[in-house]
C-alpha cells in the first residue's frame, strides 16, 4: 500500500503544530516537507538546515557537531512552541538507539508542554530506489558540506548498523501517523497525503492514493 495510517485524525487549523517527517537517508524528507511547508504555510526547518551551517566549523565525526545539532535543532522547536509557531522539521530517526528516542521524545514535548501538537509522517523506499536518488542533482546541492558522509558507501553502513525505519505500532506512543511509501508517489502526492491525512488543510485529488 502506498499509506499506512493509525490512530485517530482530527483536522487542525490552530497554530503551534508541528509535523515531523522521518525516514531513512534519500528517501525523499526534505523535498516533502518543503512541499508540506508551501500548502500549510508551515515554516520549514529540515535537519540539514543546522548540519550545513554546522559542517562549516566542525567535522561530522567530531563530538561538537553531534552536541550543537541536537541543540539547536532542540532549541529552535522550543522556541517556535513557545511563539505559537507551526513547522515542519525533518529527521533520520535510528530505531535501534536509545538516544534517538530519547531526542524524539525531547523534541515532542517542547511542543506538548506549550499547548501544541506534533504528528509523525514517516516515509519509506527500498534502498536501490534510495541509492539512485543520492545522487538527484537537488540532493547534492542542498547538501554542499555534507557530500563526503553522503556516498553510498556510507549509506550501505548506515543501513547496516541502524534500524531505520519503525516497527508496526511502535510509533503508537506518539499518537496519529502516517507511513508513506515513496517508490512511485511524487514529492507533492506524499505532501498532499500528509496535509489530508492529518487535518492541515483541504487537498483535491487524493482518491487514486487513499
């Protein structure tokens, strides 16, 4: 199927929401959250917003870097939580890593304890289909600095030593999802499904995807 839903959805127009996009690398995060960000009026602050900016002082491998990414992507939704502001952020989420579960949840009450909500899409695509669009020319321009840890020798190691993509019901805790494959769905059908899905907006013609 090309989505998976659970829990229950309630359509949502107040500010202060916040939506999470998470999957595994070059399966498509940045480019549907952006399109997300353009039907809602959401503002966008996709993971590769403060690696970027980071790559420029610290090396990936350096513990400064993994300390301020956390930080600052932390700080930013803290801060948008506390102003009321809605946005839509984008992470790789390691199943099989206390820490990331740790960061998740961090992050989903920065935005609980200020009134807000924060709904996870989820996206998926074999790993041949992401290999082949680690090299999408708009992937390599929007990740200038990140290009060494982007090879795919690099991804074979990462889909090896982590879980990247979530077990059924696993995600539960954290109330409605959506999972997407994105294999032969468009950044914009993906966008519109996650708009539809979770209540953001009125989108014409999803039938053919639902």
């Amino acid at each position: 199927d090309v989505v998976e839903r659970t829990g229950m959805f309630v359509g949502v127009r107040d500010e202060n929401v916040g939506v999470l996009i998470v999957g595994p690398p070059a399966v498509g995060k940045a480019t549907v959250a952006r399109e997300v960000a353009r039907l809602t009026g959401f503002r966008l602050v996709p993971n590769t917003l403060t690696a970027e900016m980071l790559l420029d002082v610290f090396r990936r491998s350096e513990r400064p870097f993994s300390r301020l990414h956390v930080e600052f992507q932390q700080r930013i939704l803290e801060e948008a939580a506390a102003a009321g502001v809605s946005l839509v952020s984008t992470a790789a989420w390691a199943f099989n890593e206390e820490l990331d579960w740790a960061i998740s949840r961090s992050r989903f009450e920065a935005v609980r304890i200020h009134g807000g909500k924060t709904f996870i899409a989820e996206l998926e695509a074999p790993f041949v289909t992401r290999l082949v669009r680690n090299h999408f020319p708009d992937r390599v321009r929007a990740k200038p600095n990140q290009q060494a840890t982007l090879t795919d020798d690099v991804m074979r190691e990462m889909e090896a030593k982590y879980r990247l993509s979530s077990d059924s019901g696993e995600l539960d805790e954290f109330g409605p999802y959506l999972r997407i494959d994105t294999t032969r769905v468009s950044a914009g059908e993906a966008a519109r499904l996650i708009v539809a899905g979770f209540g953001l907006g009125v989108v014409e013609g999803l039938t053919r995807l639902l």
